[in-house]
C-alpha cells in the first residue's frame, strides 16, 4: 500500500506575476525548482496564505535567479503580485518506506531569495 506524502514545500513564496492570457500553469525560477526536487510540469498544490485560495496546478520554468513566481491562466483569479503562498507537491511513499521519509522545505523570503532549507518542522506545542 501507498501513502502520499508532502515531497517538497515552498513556504512564503511572493507572487512576482499573474498572468490571465497565458496557456497556464505557475512558473517558477528554475533555481528555486532545482532546490525543492520540483520538476517542470509537475503537479502543485498552492495554497495563498494572503486570500485563503487553494488550487492545483503544474509547474512551468522562470528565468533562473530571477525569483519568479507567476500564476498564471485562470488561476490568476486566485492570486495577485505580492500575495504570499505555500506551494507544495507531493509524493506516494510505500509504507515500507514511510518511516525514512523526509520532505524537502525550502523557506523563501520576500523576494523570493532561499533563507533556508531543512527535512523537518517541529512539533507544534501549546
């Protein structure tokens, strides 16, 4: 049996574009991509911490370096520039494996620059 599992997060990355009239997708700076094991068109889930939207879509390539991150085609109803998301993809782990799982979670600050990138969050206390 599988289980899915949080494969890799991108936390508090800013939309730099929302583009309507686009073919669709999220493009996203290639570096940022290579950092989180996120493949060019693989499924994401976004999550717009700014306006509580969450939606499915793929991932497109952004120039590398340039902390792109564009929302584009009809999901662009469901984020502006500035907005703040959480972009996760995801992964089925056979539960043999379960117990060696580790996410990848990339931390982006607001200018979509990598301020860190860990395997863990901590437990959350009262």
């Amino acid at each position: 049996m599988n289980l899915t599992f949080l494969k890799s997060k991108l936390h508090g990355a800013r939309v730099t574009h929302s583009e309507l009239n686009y073919d669709g997708s999220c493009a996203i700076d290639s570096n940022i991509l290579e950092q989180a094991s996120i493949y060019e068109y693989e499924k994401i889930d976004i999550y717009n911490i700014t306006n509580g939207e969450r939606f499915s879509t793929y991932t497109i390539l952004a120039q590398p370096g340039s902390g792109i991150i564009s929302v584009n085609g009809a999901a662009a109803h469901k984020a502006s520039p500035g907005d703040k998301l959480v972009i996760c993809a995801y992964v089925d782990v056979p539960q043999e494996k379960i117990k060696k799982h580790k996410p990848i979670l990339v931390y982006l600050d607001e200018e979509n620059k990598i301020i860190k990138k860990t395997a863990s969050i901590a437990m959350q206390l009262v």
